[in-house]
C-alpha cells in the first residue's frame, strides 16, 4: 500500500487573501514593532511635512517607520535589501500589509526624516522606564569606533597637499598649454569651427582633483586660523613654552582631511586605523537599556563624559547615582564633574593588567588630586569595585549592535546625518529590550 502525503498544488489559488496577522505567529516581533508604532509612538514630527494633497497618494509614514525599525532590528540596514525583505519576508509583509515600496523610496524616506526618527529615541526609554527596565543605580559609560561611508584612503594630510598642490597645478597647466597648442594646429588644419577643441577627459579629471584638493586644503586652514581665535592668550601675555613648529593660523602638516566624507576622521580601532566616529553609549545596569547616547568626530572619549550626564538627566528626568568608565575618560576636569553632579564614580586610571583586581594600571597619579583618590578607590574595592560592572553592562551593547546585529559601517556620511542613523539604531536596540520584557 502506497504511504498518502499531503497535498502539494503549487497552482492551487487562495480563495480568500490571508490577513496579515496570519503570515507570521502570534506574540512574533514584527507585530510587535507594527503595533508599537500605531499606538504607543508619537509621529507627528513625521507626518507634519505631508501637506500636498496633489499627487499620487504615498506610502503611510506610520508604516515607513514602522518598516525602518523593523529592518533595523533584524540587521538589514541597506535601502535595497529592505526593498527585497518587502517582497519575499513574510514578517516583512506583516509589517507593511504586503505594501512593496522600492529602495528608492525607502531610502529618500530616511534621508528626509532621519532628525525625526532620531528623536524617538527618547520615547522609547521613556517607555523602557514605564516597563520598570531603567533604575539609574549604576550606569555604564563606553565608546566605540565605527567605520564611516568613506575610505580612508580618500584622505590627504597637509602637507602632502602643500606638495601635491603647486605639482598638481604645474601639470595641469602644462597639458591645457598642450592642449590649446593643439587646438590652434587642428585650427589651421581643419578650420575654427570644426569640432576637437575640447579639452581631453584627463585634463578635467586632474583639474577636478586640484580643486578639490585647494578646497580642502583651505578648510583645514580655516580650522586651524579658528581654533588659534579660539584658545588665543591675551596680547599683553608673552607665550609660554617651545616655539610653535606651524606658524599660528596654520594646520599641522599630519592633519589630514578626507574627500569623500570630510567630517569623519582617521580613528584608531581594534583592527586598525579605521576612517569612522565616535558613538557614545550610556547603559542602565540593570537591563542593559541605553539611557544616553552620542556621536562625535573626536578619537578621544574625555570630552564626552560631561555631556553624556547631561544627556542622562534630560531623556530620564533624573541623574545615575553611580558611573563607570574606562580610562579614556580619566581626568580631573571630570571626576570634578561627576562631583558636581553628585554621581559616585568609578573611573579607570589606567588601563587594567591581566590578572589585576582593579583597572589601576601602572599610571603615576599625583597626591591630593581626584585622580590620586579614584585610584585609591578602585585599588582598596579590589575585585569587589562596582567598576567591574562596566564590562558586562556597556560592552555587550555594542557587541549585540555590530556583531548580532551586523551593524559595521555608517551608510550616510556628514556628522548630522551619521548622528541620527547612530540615535536610531539605539531606538532599535532599546526597542528589543522592551520587547523581550514582554513576557
């Protein structure tokens, strides 16, 4: 006897359409994050520019949203694969009621509404905080280099464009001679008004890069001659010190700028000098919720301590009572701050050995300073110190966002724009840790 399968029609029609709450189980995260948006989101922001009502009707910018955070949380960043998930994801199509809307729309979607999209990062703590998942007993204070949409290849130091701009310049200039030496000659020979008097694509090509190079150049110039306005001592005070190697005004001639993304810059991370950001990340202790965030082009984390508190206490209402931080926020200036601000600090002096109970280091620190004193704090904890709290509180974040997640390089380029993809891939990342408490 012959075993009996289940039927397997490949052509057989669907009498009735299914509904979109039957393509993926119930308690699934795309009707989570569908519904999270209708109901407990405010979008107005979004949906104030939408004033026309001339034209083809476009796609609900509640459900634009919804799609973006949806994709988000499950790694798919770029405008065309979430075009793709929109046509053969079922969980996709929960989101959008099988709405199909192109990478081209997607992508000009976020790019108008990116400041808007950044700014539900704070109602989504907010709910975080209503679920009971944000106590600010100690928070944890981290950094980390991601890589920018530019190669850092594409950047020029200073004094390679003090070098490379009069040669540039020279060549140029020697070939457009060539090349009206041989326009006149074809001139006489074929007549004025015959074609072949345009310069060569590789006349225009150097020419383009020369431009770009004299604009670069004198933005760096800017920078410096506004920095020297900036940090000038009184006339009347003679400078203390070495003689300055660069003239005052003048950029250092390792200074580089790159051409493709000129706000990001040469950054040292774990697997080497990257073209990136600084993103900056608060962690609540308890469930790893962030209560802060921020991005910079600066490589360093010391100047990002104070407005990170700031930070904290403006999306919370109220301020951690315990931070930790590695050592690359070590200085007077803001242990004074974590003072002032009535925060109990553990904040590394030095980098921690293996093996060594406290994240001391081998840095000498000078008696009767802050410093000298966290460093007695850290050392007499031990292993016990509340700083050990930092590692499992801040790095995992950043490991489930660029590893889980695969999140490794920023699409947009500009320090705005690349601020907001930041704010909202922290959205998301709060968002699932709201979702997992659903149970």
């Amino acid at each position: 006897m012959a075993k009996t399968f289940k039927s397997w029609d490949v052509d057989q029609p669907v009498l009735l359409p299914p509904s979109v709450q039957e393509l993926v189980p119930a308690g699934h995260l795309a009707h989570f994050v569908r519904d999270l948006v209708r109901e407990s989101l405010d979008v107005s922001a979004i949906l104030t520019p939408y004033t026309e009502d001339r034209g083809f009707p476009p796609y609900d910018p509640t459900m634009m949203t919804a799609l973006l955070l949806y994709a988000y949380s499950q790694g798919l960043y770029a405008s065309r694969r979430i075009a793709k998930a929109c046509e053969e994801r079922v969980d996709f199509m929960a989101v959008t009621a099988r709405q199909q809307p192109d990478f081209r729309t997607i992508s000009d979607f976020r790019k108008r509404h990116l400041p808007a999209l950044g700014g539900l990062f704070t109602q989504v703590l907010r709910l975080c905080q209503q679920a009971g998942l944000v106590s600010l007993g100690h928070v944890a204070l981290d950094g980390t280099k991601i890589r920018a949409n530019a190669s850092k290849h594409k950047a020029m130091s200073y004094s390679r464009m003090k070098t490379a701009e009069p040669a540039l310049a020279a060549e140029v200039a020697q070939w457009l001679a060539t090349a009206a030496a041989s326009d006149a000659c074809e001139d006489a020979s074929y007549g004025v008004n015959r074609r072949g008097d345009e310069l060569p694509e590789w006349v225009t090509n150097k020419q383009h890069r020369l431009e770009k190079i004299r604009a670069a150049k004198a933005a760096l110039e800017t920078e410096a001659a506004a920095l020297v306005r900036k940090e000038e001592a009184p006339l009347d005070r003679p400078r203390r010190g070495r003689p300055a190697k660069n003239p005052p005004g003048m950029p250092r001639d390792r200074v580089q700028r790159n051409f493709t993304d000129p706000d990001s810059r040469i950054m040292k991370a774990r697997d080497g000098f990257i073209q990136g950001y600084n993103a900056q990340a608060a962690v609540d202790a308890d469930h790893q919720v962030i209560v802060a965030q921020g991005l910079t082009n600066q490589a360093s984390d010391a100047h990002q301590l104070e407005p990170m508190l700031a930070h904290i206490k403006t999306n919370t209402g109220r301020q951690a009572r315990e931070l930790s931080a590695d050592a690359g926020y070590c200085s007077e200036h803001n242990l004074t701050t974590l003072t002032r601000h009535h925060v109990r600090g553990y904040v590394a002096t030095g980098r921690q050995q293996h093996g060594m109970a406290s994240a001391t280091g081998a840095r000498t620190t000078v008696p009767r300073t802050r410093v000298h004193a966290m460093k007695i704090r850290l050392t007499r904890a031990g292993y016990r110190s509340r700083y050990r709290l930092r590692k499992q509180v801040v790095e995992p974040v950043f490991g489930q966002i660029k590893q889980a997640r695969g999140f490794r390089q920023f699409l947009l380029r500009g320090l705005p724009q690349v601020a907001g993809e930041w704010s909202l891939l922290c959205s998301v990342h709060n968002m699932l840790k709201l979702a997992g408490a659903r149970g």
